[in-house]
C-alpha cells in the first residue's frame, strides 16, 4: 500500500476565494473517500483506521496530517449523497442486480433453527454493471423495501449513452422499466412472466417492448422449453455476472454494514466500489482463443 502522487497532492483542501460560513474544511474529500476505501479493505474500525493510515504515513516518511477518526465518520455523510456513477467507461452492455446488507440483526442460523427473537434491519444495494469487464458501472443503497424496479428507473438516468441492452430478472419486468429504456433507445433484455399476457395500447414503448418478448416466447412454444430457448438466443446468460458481481462483493467486503446512519452507510458502499473495481480491473485474468 503506498500514497500515490495525485493523493498526496490533493490530502489537503485548497483555499477557496468564495466565502462560507464555518470554519473551512483541512481535508480534501480524496482524503475521506481515500481513507474510506482504507477501511473496506483492510475491515479496520474507524479508531483503529487513524491509527493505521498514521503508520503508513510514518513508514513512507510523508508529512502529511491525517485527520481524526470523528472527522472522518462526520465527513463520510457528505460523500453518500445520491446515486454514484463509479465509471467512464462506455460499455454497449448493463447487467442490474439487488442484494441486501444486514445493519445489524441476528444471523440466518439462528433464525433459522430458533425463530426471530429481536429487530433485524438490512439495507439493498443495486449495482449496474459491465459484463465485459466486470466493473461496477452504478451503485445505490436503499431502504430493503425499495423495488427493484423503482429504483432502476431512477438509475436509468446515470446510465451511459454508449449502452445498447440492459438484462435483469423477473423483478424488472414492469412496464415502465421497459418504457424508460426504450425512451433512451437501449433494448431490455427481461423475461416476462410465465403467466404474461398481451397488453393493450401497443403504441406505449414499454407495453410494446412486453407483448414482443411475450409472442416471442409464445412463438417458440410458449413452454418451460421456450423459455429456456428465448434466453439462449437473447444472451440472457450474461445476466448472472451481476450474481458473479455480488458474491465478489460480499467475499471480499462481507454482508454486513459497519456503519449505522443512511448517509455513512451509502459512503461505505461507494467506497467498496470502488476498491472492488480497481480490484478487479488489476486481478481479471486476460484469456486469449488458441486454435488445437
């Protein structure tokens, strides 16, 4: 682990001419976000976080100041405002995907072999991402009664204009899901379904996108068997890397929030992002075809 040049540069905030009430702030927010990401990976408390991050600065002899754990958790709030667009990247393909992490509450086991005793709370986090690189493109946090769907046309806006299909599971199949994603020209690649039926006023965008993924099904059988056919020649298979996505996420960060407030909770998980995508981006293997 080392401070890059740019971080070093930028620890510290620059002076503003604009003036504030308040005392001005002494950390940049790289300084936070950097300190953040510090924290998901090593799974460091906040107390023992100032301590680290003050031996590292010591081992690498920089003279830079690091901030107090209490300013860090204040100033974490700040950072998980709104939905995060975590890449650049101008991908033809998005994967959608929801998974939930416990607040705090009793474990499965015990629930499941003794019953639910006391409160347990968990938030969902909804991740769009890139099936080519296997980055997250677009994360957000939200209460666990949030739907999916809901929450994907508020994502929908963040998406790039680079982007051809979205896929998703059954929990997208809505009509304005697809009536969002046809305003933007992207195709949307879910199954309907299985006691789907045609709706009427065919000119609706999204209730067009519906009844042609419903005859198209139909067309093939309209079975268990069609069904299977029609993901097959849609690419709908693709849509488990969002599943490879999650599990990559909670091995790595675990299942749980560390913090208790929304706003720190959404920092956390923008920070775990985005250590995940630099994970990613330096640990993917690169195959190549050989011809035998």
């Amino acid at each position: 682990i080392w401070f890059s040049n740019d971080v070093a540069k930028s620890w510290l905030q620059k002076p503003s001419n604009k003036s504030k009430r308040g005392r001005p702030q002494t950390y940049s927010d790289q300084a936070i976000l950097s300190a953040l990401i510090i924290r998901e990976v090593f799974h460091l408390p906040l107390r023992a976080l100032q301590g680290f991050l003050v031996s590292v600065a010591s081992l690498l002899r920089l003279s830079l100041p690091i901030p107090h754990y209490s300013r860090i958790c204040r100033r974490s709030s700040t950072l998980g405002v709104g939905i995060k667009r975590l890449s650049r990247k101008r991908p033809t393909d998005i994967v959608f995907d929801s998974s939930g992490l416990k607040v705090y509450g009793e474990g499965e086991w015990k629930v499941r072999q003794h019953g639910k005793s006391k409160r347990r709370t968990w938030r969902k986090i909804h991740l769009a991402v890139c099936p080519d690189t296997h980055e997250i493109l677009i994360e957000c946090v939200t209460e666990y009664n949030i739907s999916d769907c809901n929450t994907m046309v508020e994502m929908s806006t963040f998406l790039p204009r680079s982007a051809k299909r979205v896929y998703g599971d059954g929990a997208y199949d809505t009509v304005e899901c697809r009536r969002v994603l046809a305003r933007l020209g992207i195709e949307s690649v879910i199954p309907p379904h299985k006691n789907a039926v045609f709706l009427e006023d065919s000119l609706d965008p999204g209730r067009e996108s519906r009844n042609q993924a419903v005859s198209e099904i139909t067309g093939l059988g309209g079975d268990d068997e069609a069904r299977r056919l029609w993901k097959k020649l849609k690419g709908y298979h693709r849509r488990s890397l969002a599943e490879t996505t999650m599990f990559r996420f909670k091995a790595l960060f675990g299942g749980s929030l560390k913090s208790r407030t929304e706003p720190n909770q959404r920092a956390e998980v923008y920070a775990a992002c985005l250590a995940a995508n630099r994970m990613t981006r330096l640990g993917m293997p690169k195959g190549e075809w050989i011809a035998t």
